[in-house]
C-alpha cells in the first residue's frame, strides 16, 4: 500500500487501501499498524487534520481492529 508523509510529531505516514477499507499507519519509531473496515471518509480526514496525531487518537486508535505489522 501507498502511503503519503503526514506533519505530524508522532505519525511519519499514512495510507488507505478503499476496496478492503484498510488504513495504514507507520509512526516516527518504525511501528505500522493496520486498521480495519476504516471508511475512506476518515482516511481523508485524518490526512487532512490540524492534528494527525489528536485525531487518529480520538477517531482511529481504540475504535477500529487492528494489528501491528511492522
């Protein structure tokens, strides 16, 4: 998956896959988790954000399933 380079303190990039609605997050340390059933609206929305970070801590972490792939 193609992810994009986000401003953030804490996150390096993102990416989102629409046909499996699967957001892919690798953070500042080299961790990549993968997020499932994620509308391609919150994709949008998180790359869009102020802040990355506050948002996929109030919007993505702890609402979707994920695993950690890297």
């Amino acid at each position: 998956m193609e992810r994009v380079s986000v401003s953030s303190s804490n996150i390096a990039s993102v990416g989102h896959d629409e046909s499996s609605q699967v957001l892919e997050v690798e953070f500042l340390d080299g961790a990549v988790y993968e997020y499932y059933d994620v509308p391609a609206h919150v994709y949008q929305e998180l790359i869009n954000a102020s802040s990355v970070g506050r948002y996929h801590a109030q919007r993505v972490k702890n609402v979707y399933g994920f695993s950690r792939t890297g």
